[in-house]
C-alpha cells in the first residue's frame, strides 16, 4: 500500500473532521486537548456527574487528572465509579447502577475504551428506568419500550477501535453462562462524544493494535452490507475514509507509539467506524468473537476472519470489492476476491497479526463447531449479510468458513 502525500493526507484529515462535527445524533468534539475542555462542555447540564472509570492507564497517564482539574475548574461537584473490566459483566453494570441511583446521578461521564462504554450505557439504562434486571433489555429495541432516552451519556473513548462513543450497542458478558449479550436500542446512543487522540496516547502496542483492527473491521464490514444504504447514502463515503486512515496510520503508530498524527488518524478512522455501524451495522465477522472471548480479544476475533467471511459474499459484492482493491494500491489484478483477501494479508503481515485461527493460542479446533453453532443462532445477522446465509444450512456453511480459517484455505468457501 502507497504511503499518501502530504497534501493528500491533510485533505483526508479535514474532510474526516468536517463529517464527524456535522453528526447526529450525537454531538461529537474533536481535536488534541479537547478532553480538558469537559468543564465547559459538561456545566451546561447543571446535572449531578458520575464519571465512570475503567482499570487502565488513563489514570497513570494524567489525562484523567486533566479532565477531572476542568470538571473542578468549572464547580463541577462529581463522582467516580471506576474498576470496569474488559468485557464487563452484569456484575458490574449493577454495581455501577447502584453508585448512580444511591448518588442520585443523571450525568455520566464515561472515560475509557468501548467495555467502559458500554458498561455505562448499561447501567444508564438501569438507573434511569429504576426497574428490572440487565437481561430485560438485551435484545433490539427493549429499552425503548420502557423510556424514549437514557439519561445524558458524555462519552471520552480513550482507545481507537470500538466506535461505541456513537453507536447504538452494549456488550455485556454473562459469567455464569460464559456468555456475551447485546442491548441494541437508540435510546442508549451518547449524548456527546469527546474524542480527543491525546486520551489514546497511553496504550501499548497490543490494545492499538487490536483496537484499531476493530476499527478497520467495522468500516469494511459495514462497506461491504447492504443494510440501510437508501437510509444513509454517505455511510459508503465515510467508509473508504476511514480505510485509507486505518490503513495509512496503524502500522505507523505500531512502528512508534508517539507519532501524534496517527494517533489522531486512528482516532478519525475509529469515530468513522462507530457512524458507519450505527447505520449499516458489522456484518459476519462479528458473529464469531463472543464464543472466542476467552481466547481472543474481540478485534483478534473480527480481523482474523474478515478475509474468511469476505470470500464467502464475494459473488455479491464485486464492485465493492474492485474498489477497495483500488484504494489499497493493488493494480493489475485478474482475480479480485483473492487480490483484496491477499492485501488485507499483506497489511496483516505489516503489522504483525495472524492470517489463520490456528496460529492464535490456546485456540483448539474444537471451537470451531462451538461458534458455527453459537451464530447460526444469530438469524438477524445471517439474514442482514450481503450474501444471505440460509437458516437451514446456516450451521454447516459457517463451520466451513471457520474451519477454513483455521487452515488458511479458501478453497471450500468459494465451492458453497
């Protein structure tokens, strides 16, 4: 892939912030030092605040202690619930609910990556309906049956990958089941969003790596859906921005962690991938990380079988394909389905990051009729892909992409 020139590069920059501050619904704040700006931004509620925490190095890098020093500057009076881990459980969204209705809170700020996220809009939803369990209102929809808006949610993401500072779903685990499960309902959508690069400064290699592989995945898989694009005709647009970000800043920002400019093009690129699935939604690769979730981090799970899935829509999403052959510099190719599936190989390689599920480890094959069991299970999913996945064959078509992946073979896919 062709490194951009600068001009280029500065053209891509403004125009992915021109559309991020024109969104809706929510209110998205963007820029270097933005995050000291909380204050300002948060003492036109005259609300009670909790700021909701997770366990990772936000604290030991000082932002926190920037963001809290403006919240102080402006008499703002707040709350800390912190602790929140990776792929948080019902547990702590009900310890997180109890800190917000004991405290009478109805402002939550939530600084962190997208498990702090989503913990927040979880709990919110139990702190502003006042009744029920967790489980009530996962599914689609089943907040809204209850309030038209959680309480007012200010999100700071302090990684780029998640997009869940726009996006309408919460992931919370099941610990008892071993478990992940979804509330998808625009009633939890942030309210704002401060996405300030200088909050992902302090993460290590492994989390920007995986983070900004789930960035990367949602913009492709929401390229590559059909769902909604008569609904958000620009969703496409914003996409193919967001590739030639992700595509340009990862690898330099794994080469060196300080390198500000891809740090903010990593945060441009993940706030392009939260708007892209908050309208066209992740697609097949996204079925399989909750049944890896103990073995794998979630943007391991999606990248890896991106190229997988990819094969398997082929036949019905050609042009797509040709035009992001063209947008990572491939020429010449006569064969375009495994021309892409070879780039996105050789970005893998760059970066250093598997091209199969058997190179992960602790990764047994065992799990693959696990999770081909486990999502043909998930008939909106199957039914919502580019290429349907038939619910009666749905199982053994999905065991055979994986275990394609687990080989690092194409072959079978492309015969269904």
């Amino acid at each position: 892939m062709e490194e951009f020139e600068m001009e280029e590069k500065e053209k891509l920059i403004e125009e992915a912030e021109k559309i991020l501050m024109a969104w809706k619904p929510t209110k998205i704040h963007f820029g270097e030092g933005v995050a000291q700006q909380a204050g300002e931004i948060v003492k036109k509620y005259e609300r009670r605040v909790l700021v909701i925490l997770g366990r990772g190095s936000i604290k030991k890098s000082g932002a926190l202690d920037r963001i809290l020093e403006s919240l102080q500057k402006n008499n703002i009076p707040y709350g800390i619930a912190e602790g929140v881990e990776p792929n948080p459980s019902k547990e702590t969204v009900y310890r997180i609910a109890y800190h917000i209705l004991a405290g009478d809170y109805n402002l939550i700020l939530a600084v962190g990556g997208g498990s702090v996220i989503d913990a927040a809009k979880a709990a919110s939803t139990l702190g502003t309906t006042r009744e029920g369990e967790i489980e009530d209102y996962f599914g689609s929809g089943m907040v809204s049956k209850k309030i038209k808006k959680i309480m007012d949610l200010i999100a700071f993401p302090t990684t780029s990958g998640t997009g869940s500072e726009l996006t309408k779903f919460s992931v919370i685990t099941d610990k008892e089941f071993c478990v992940k499960k979804m509330i998808s309902d625009m009633a939890i959508v942030p309210t704002e969003a401060i996405v300030d690069p200088v909050l992902t400064y302090s993460c290590g290699d492994h989390v920007t790596k995986v983070t900004g592989l789930d960035a990367m995945s949602h913009l492709i898989e929401g390229y590559f859906n059909n769902i909604d694009e008569g609904i958000d005709p620009e969703a496409n647009h914003r996409a193919l921005i967001g590739l030639k970000l992700v595509f340009e800043s990862l690898p330099r920002v794994l080469k060196d962690g300080e390198d500000k400019e891809a740090r903010k093009m990593m945060s441009l690129a993940s706030t392009l991938g939260g708007s892209v699935i908050f309208s066209k939604q992740a697609g097949l690769p996204h079925l399989n990380s909750f049944s890896w979730s103990y073995v794998m981090d979630h943007g391991e799970a999606v990248a890896v079988m991106l190229p997988y899935y990819t094969a398997y829509y082929a036949p019905m999403i050609q042009e797509k394909i040709k035009a992001l052959t063209q947008l990572m510099g491939i020429k010449d190719c006569k064969e375009l389905t495994m021309a892409f599936i070879e780039g996105l190989f050789e970005f893998y390689r760059k970066i250093d990051f598997p091209t199969t599920l058997k190179e992960f480890n602790n990764f047994s094959s065992d799990l693959i009729k696990k999770a081909a069991q486990e999502a043909s299970q998930n008939r909106m999913k199957l039914e919502a892909s580019p290429r349907i996945v038939p619910p009666e064959k749905s199982e053994e078509i999905l065991h055979t992409i994986i275990e394609s992946a687990y080989n690092g073979t194409f072959k079978k896919i492309l015969e269904l």
